[in-house]
C-alpha cells in the first residue's frame, strides 16, 4: 500500500492507493482560513500537522498497516516562516493572499530578469513577495527567519526532521530557476535571502526522508520512506495521468485550474499563465489559475441561505443556463489569469426585480466558466493544444456545471474514477514511484472513465453572448 496526504486549503485528505491505483480507504482532517483584514489569508501551521494526524488516523489501521511508502502533495505559495527552532515564527501567508501587491512591483524592480528566470510574472499569490511584506512590515520577524517552508514542506518537517522540497512546488515561490530546477541565486539575494534558508530540493519522485519512529508509532506504520511529492496541481495531473505533453486536466477546488504537461518551458508571463515544473523529472507545465471556483459555490449557498452546494447546483438546474440577465464576476478573492490583479473584487451585474436565488445560482456556475474560458486563452495563445480536459476536484460532482464549462470552453470534459481525489492519489503514486521505481508513464495512468461531456453546440450558442458580456465587464478596481 502507498499512502498519500494532500495539504489542502479547506482540509487535509489522506488516502491509502494499492499498486493497481485504487483507492482503498481515506481520512480528512478539517481547516479553517482567517482573514484578519482585507485581503489578508493565513493559517496556523501547527493546524495542518493535527489535521494531516486526523486525516491518516480516520484510515482503517489494517489498511496503514501495509503501507510502504507515502507522497506528500499540498496548497502551493504559502510562506510559512521558521526561526532558529524550526517553530513558526507567524501564520503562514497562504496562496490567495493579496497584501503584497506593492512587493510585487518592487521586486520585479529588482530583479528585471525575474520574468526569464522564473517563466512567471510576480503576483501576491507567489511566495517571494511576501517575504518582502513581511521585511517591510514586520521587520523583526523577517530578521528572525532561518528557514521558508512551503505548506505540505511544514507537514514533512515535522514527519521527517528533513527540510525539502520538490521541484513542482518550488516553482511556485519565484525564487527557482524553473528551466533549470534549481534556486535562483539572483532572485534570492534581491528578496534578502540565500540557498541557506531554502529547502533540499528534489524531483517529485525522490525519497526525501524517512518517517520519524515517533510519528510512525502514532500512525501503526514502520519507518516509512516519505517521497518529494508535489504541488497540489502537479500531484493531481500525476493522480489522473495528466504526465506527456499535451494531457490537460481541469481542477474544480477552491480555485479553478487549467493544467497542462509540456515538454518544455513555455512561458506567457504578461498574460499571467504560470510556467512551473512538473512533479516527474523533464517535464514541465503551464497552469490557467483563477483563486475562486467552487468556493464561489460555497459563497453563493450562504447567501442565498442553500443547506449546502448540492442544493444550489440543483436550484440553478432549475432554473437552467441563460436563464436571466444576470452576470457574475468571480474575483472574490482578486484573480490570476489573465489580469494578474489582487485587488479586483467580484460582482453581479444585470440583476432585476425578477432575479431569484435560482438565478444567482446559474449566474455563479456560468460566471467561473466564463473566467476558465479567458485562461484557457491564454494558455493556447502561446501554441499549447488541448484536445480534451480530465477533471479532478470537488466540482467534479455535479455533471451539470461540467455541462456548462464544457459547453463554454467547447473543449470535451473527461471525469474519472477517484478523480476527486486527485492529489493525494497522485502523491501516493509519487510514493509508488520513490520505493519501487519503474516508468512513470505506466505506473501513472488514468482511472477508468466515469463520464465524458462533449460540449452541447445549441448551449455553445446560448452561452456566447453572455461570455462576450463577461469579458468586457473586467475592469482594475482603479478606473471605478
């Protein structure tokens, strides 16, 4: 057995994989974000270790018992900063932080070959800038940092006593040289840091460490080899196969993402598209990234007083696509790709005295299709192809906004089987990968197909008008 543990926003899911790939048993372990002031997204650290403890212990002990190896996956981005103790020194600034806009300029000040080292433009979300935030605003705490953990990096400290890190994560701090997988003296010294307060770096697949004896005692496992693992995007594509240039996949979270496996560094910096590498040695990848997705269905259920998301897709079901005027920007949180702009804020435009919470229901699932569609653009304008997309997440459940996005995106949706575990599946396949070696390529398939959605053309036609609207409503929160 392998076992995989993904460090997400909104909790913890480890699952236990046989060497088939199947899913044998899972556990989570509940999280909680704080927002303390605007735009600000934080975690406590220590909370992931005792939801990453809840998540393995809800596993049958038989299942833990057979386990030969685990993968760590996780929220990319969040600065989880560590004094001479290893112990926190702050809650961990989390990937849909926007505080650090203003480091952001300053950095591409500083380093003005940032966008060629790393394949990316500086944005909030990304790591470095924060650490610049907190140098010009916490100015002790910034004195005090001896070492800069990545989320799911913390959760391996503290199962391993090792401090590492893959190169898929990585990627997504700015401070590594992407095209090659190594750190960025350059990027790191303009942020005031060196290598010394970075991680060891390894690919996806690498062992990185062993379970600490205490840690495996209170788990029922042995000593364990723990592998590199991944960002929770780069595990996921692992998880469904998404591991040869070209495979695409769809991750319907927290935040929606486009991902596609390239076997070079194709980089589109100005049009906020992330060039990052893969989990799996050679490979590399582009990511479409919009902060909110399904947590724009969380949002609209608690306003519109739904028990719960199953509700709401069935109230918008009801009402059905284009049912009204209504448009929703879903910037609850800023946004990525393509405008690469913190502070924008979502909206609901075109509402009446007809609009019912129906409606705002259908407004929200078409809204983030909307927002999928103008990445997807961006990735295919720097010569990317994707033929199809397999979809991974908590949105996968419901066909009926998969109808919709595929519809908007005119691209087929593939759902799979255990696809909504997608990256604790695939760290554990990188755990696979780490004890056992062998082909990724074989070993990293894709589950059985559960459902394909082919775009419906009369909805393609139903949605253009709506999709056009959209994308003229976009505009910085400076010209209003």
């Amino acid at each position: 057995m392998f076992l995989g543990i993904d460090i997400g926003t909104s909790g913890v899911k480890a699952i236990v994989m046989d060497p088939s790939g199947t899913v044998l048993g899972e556990g989570v372990g509940a999280l909680t974000v704080q927002r303390p002031r605007a735009f600000w997204s934080e975690q406590d650290p220590d909370a992931w270790w005792r939801a990453t403890h809840e998540a393995v212990l809800a596993i049958d002990p038989a299942l833990r018992r057979g386990v030969r190896g685990i993968g760590l996956a996780g929220q990319m981005h969040g600065a989880t900063l560590l004094g001479a103790d290893d112990r926190p020194l702050r809650p961990a600034i989390l990937w849909n932080d926007g505080r650090s806009g203003p480091q952001c300029a300053a950095l591409e000040a500083l380093a003005p070959d940032l966008a060629t080292i790393t394949g990316n433009r500086a944005m909030p979300g990304f790591t470095a800038p924060k650490l610049l935030w907190v140098r010009d605003h916490e100015p002790d705490i910034f004195s005090a940092v001896r070492t800069v953990l990545l989320p799911k990096d913390y959760v391996r400290l503290r199962m391993t006593g090792e401090k590492a890190s893959d190169l898929s994560d990585s990627a997504g701090t700015l401070w590594l040289d992407v095209a090659r997988r190594r750190w960025s003296e350059t990027i790191l010294d303009a942020c005031g840091l060196n290598e010394g307060h970075m991680p060891r770096l390894f690919e996806g697949t690498g062992a990185s460490g062993r379970l600490r004896a205490e840690v495996a005692s209170a788990w029922g496992l042995e000593s364990v080899v723990v592998a590199a693992g991944g960002g929770d995007n780069a595990a996921g594509a692992v998880g469904v196969g998404v591991v040869g240039d070209g495979d695409a996949l769809l991750s319907l979270g927290t935040s929606g993402v486009i991902f596609v496996a390239t076997d070079t560094l194709r980089a589109n910096p100005s049009r906020g598209v992330h060039a990052f590498c893969h989990a799996l040695p050679d490979l590399w990848h582009q990511m479409s990234v919009h902060l909110s997705a399904a947590s724009c269905i969380d949002w609209v259920a608690r306003i519109t007083g739904a028990s719960d998301a199953a509700e709401l897709f069935a109230r918008a079901e009801a009402a059905g696509p284009c049912c009204g005027p209504e448009i929703f920007l879903p910037y609850l949180s800023g946004e990525r790709t393509p405008h690469n702009d913190p502070s924008v804020r979502g909206a609901f435009l075109g509402l009446d005295h007809d609009t019912d919470a129906g409606r705002l229901a259908q407004a929200v699932l078409e809204g983030v299709a909307f927002a999928l569609a103008d990445g997807l653009k961006a990735l295919t304008e720097t010569g990317t192809r994707i033929e199809a997309l397999r979809v991974i997440g908590g949105g996968a459940r419901s066909l009926y906004w998969g109808r919709i996005i595929a519809a908007t995106l005119e691209t087929p949706l593939t759902y799979l089987h255990g696809g909504e575990v997608g990256p604790a599946l695939g760290a554990a396949r990188l755990a696979q990968l780490a004890v056992d070696g062998g082909d990724p390529a074989a070993i990293c398939t894709a589950p059985p197909v559960r459902h394909v959605i082919e775009p419906d053309a009369a909805l393609v036609r139903r949605l253009s008008d709506k999709k056009q609207q959209f994308q003229s409503a976009y505009a910085p929160v400076s010209q209003y």
